[in-house]
C-alpha cells in the first residue's frame, strides 16, 4: 500500500433500497469527492431487487462518475453480494463496505480508512467506548445482538467486540489472500471475513465508530438469527479437523438453508469477476 493516498474501493450491498439509498450515495459521493486525496471508487452490489434500486443508482451516478453498479439477479444474500464484490479487489489498494441505508457517515467511514497504517483490517465497533450511537437498536434486536457476540466469542475467541457493524475496511492483499474462505452468503457474513483474515494473520484493529440505526432494516429477527447462528456453527465445523467427516450430511445442510430457512447461498460456479451494469461496462478496472 503506497504511504500516501492509497486508492479506496467501497462496496455497498442492496437489497431493495429504492427508498433509502440515493441520499446515501450522495453524501459519499460529495464527502469523498471533496475530501479524499486517492482514487475513490464506489461499487453498490445489488442482487435479486424486486424493486427499482438499480435505477436509482445509475441516476445517482449520472452525477458521480466513480459510482458503479454490479447486479446479480439470484438470492446470494449480503454476503454473497460481498463475496461477488470483493472479487473486485485488484480495483484498488483498499477494500471497504458500508450498509446502503446510511448507517455509517461518510466521515465515520473514512475516520476507519485513515487508521489503515495501523492494521491490514479496521472494523468500526458500536461496542466500545467512544462509539457513538444517534439511534439505538431496539431493546429485542440488542438482546438478540448481545447472545449472538457471547456465541461467536465462544466458538471462535477472536475477542471483538462488534463483529456485525456493517463498516469495514481492508488491504487489498488480504481480499485477496482469504477470498477463497468465503462462504457464508447470509448476514453472518462477517464472521467467516473476520476469521479468515485472523487466520491467515492478518491484524484487525476494532474502533469506535458513529453508527445510526435505520429504520426499514431488511433483518427479520427470528429468521435472520436462527440462520446466523447455524452459520456461525457451520464456519466453526468447517475450520475444524472434523469437517470432512460430516460429509454424509451436507444434504441435510442444504435442505436446512434453502428449503427450511430460505437463507441466501453463494453465487456458484466458477470464480468469476463480477461484470458492471450494462451502461457502465468496461468502466470498472483494476487500478
Ligand atoms: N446485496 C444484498 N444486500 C443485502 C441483502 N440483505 C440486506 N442487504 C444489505 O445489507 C445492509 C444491511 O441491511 P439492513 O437491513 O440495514 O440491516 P440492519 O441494519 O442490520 O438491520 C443494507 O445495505 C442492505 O441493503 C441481500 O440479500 N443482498
Ligand atoms: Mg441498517
């Protein structure tokens, strides 16, 4: 990573965010265009919208030329359109995301970018002091997101305090190095990335961020939870001696996900790199 104005890639996931995203896109857009001194780029990644999302944001980035558009129609989940985005590394020195509703100021976002040198991940945590929080989660959702962190604290001891705070920031290098670790498509996502990158030995710095929960979250708490936990449990198999040994049952596996829980999976096939939305073709490069 170059010492001075690295170029920064930020992905944002979407899915059916018509209502909540082009006010989003703007504030990044203008914050960054007027204060980031590197090449800003901005992929919103998109699958399965049963409403007009994608063309709110091509009309956002009528404005803003570094805003670009990937879209996959099948159900991958949030973190299977992170999975497909995060191929889209070599663009840049620095791979980040935040969520499309706003949670995360442009300002906060960049506030992680700027504590780089100091780690090969930054994580933005709601959990310690100094974190500031405009608008709390609602009372169940901060029960469930409490049980959740005593679980994955006890499965994979990775003493983070917030793993689920939607804004992260990596080197490119180390996208690169554990992407083939990426699997979990639902919103547990984040463990798998988190785990992976601590494996492979990479240092992940957590800090306070500034965080406002939106409402017209697209979380449906038994649901979502009740996946998130089988996912983490699911990760701590697959990283265990044991995993090859639990092959007679990866039918079941599957049945659970997709028929009984309806949890997104993974774009499969081949390691393909995502393509831009037709109008913007071609534009998206590596640097
Ligand atoms: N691409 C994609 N993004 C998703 C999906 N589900 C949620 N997201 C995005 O993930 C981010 C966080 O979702 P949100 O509903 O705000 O979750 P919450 O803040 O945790 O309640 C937002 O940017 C959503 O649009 C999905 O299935 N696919
Ligand atoms: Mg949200």
């Amino acid at each position: 990573m170059p010492a001075t104005n690295p170029s920064l890639l930020l992905l944002i996931p979407a899915y059916n965010e018509e209502g909540r995203i082009e006010p989003v896109l703007r504030q990044y857009g203008a914050y960054f265009a007027a204060n980031y001194e590197g090449k800003f780029q901005l992929v919103v990644v998109l699958n399965g919208c049963r409403d007009n999302t994608l063309a709110v944001v091509n009309r956002v980035a009528k404005d803003y030329p570094f805003i670009h558009a990937v879209d996959f129609p099948a159900p991958i989940g949030k973190g299977g359109a992170l999975i497909e985005g995060l191929k889209l590394a070599p663009m840049a020195d620095l791979v980040g995301y935040v969520d499309a509703d706003g949670a995360t100021p442009p300002k906060a976002f960049h506030d992680l970018v700027k504590r780089m040198d100091e780690a090969d991940c930054v994580i933005g945590s709601r959990w310690i002091e100094g974190a500031v929080l405009h608008q709390a989660q609602t009372t169940k959702r901060q029960f469930a997101s409490r049980c959740f962190h005593l679980i994955v604290q006890s499965l994979f001891w990775m003493n983070i305090r917030d793993t689920q705070c939607g804004a992260k920031v990596m080197k490119r290098e180390a996208v690169e190095k554990v992407h083939d670790m990426l699997r979990i498509a639902d919103m547990a996502f984040d463990i798998n990335l988190l785990f992976a990158l601590r494996r492979a030995g990479y240092r992940i710095l957590e800090v306070p961020t500034e965080w406002t929960d939106q409402i017209g979250s697209k979380v449906v708490l038994g649901k979502t939870s009740l996946t998130m936990l089988l996912s983490a449990i699911r990760l701590r198999l697959i990283y265990s001696p044991f995993y090859g040994w639990l092959r007679p049952f990866r039918p079941l596996e599957k049945w659970v996900y997709v028929k009984l829980l309806g949890a997104p999976q993974p774009l499969q096939g081949p390691k393909s790199r995502p393509k831009a939305d037709s109008r913007k073709e071609g534009e998206l490069q590596p640097k």
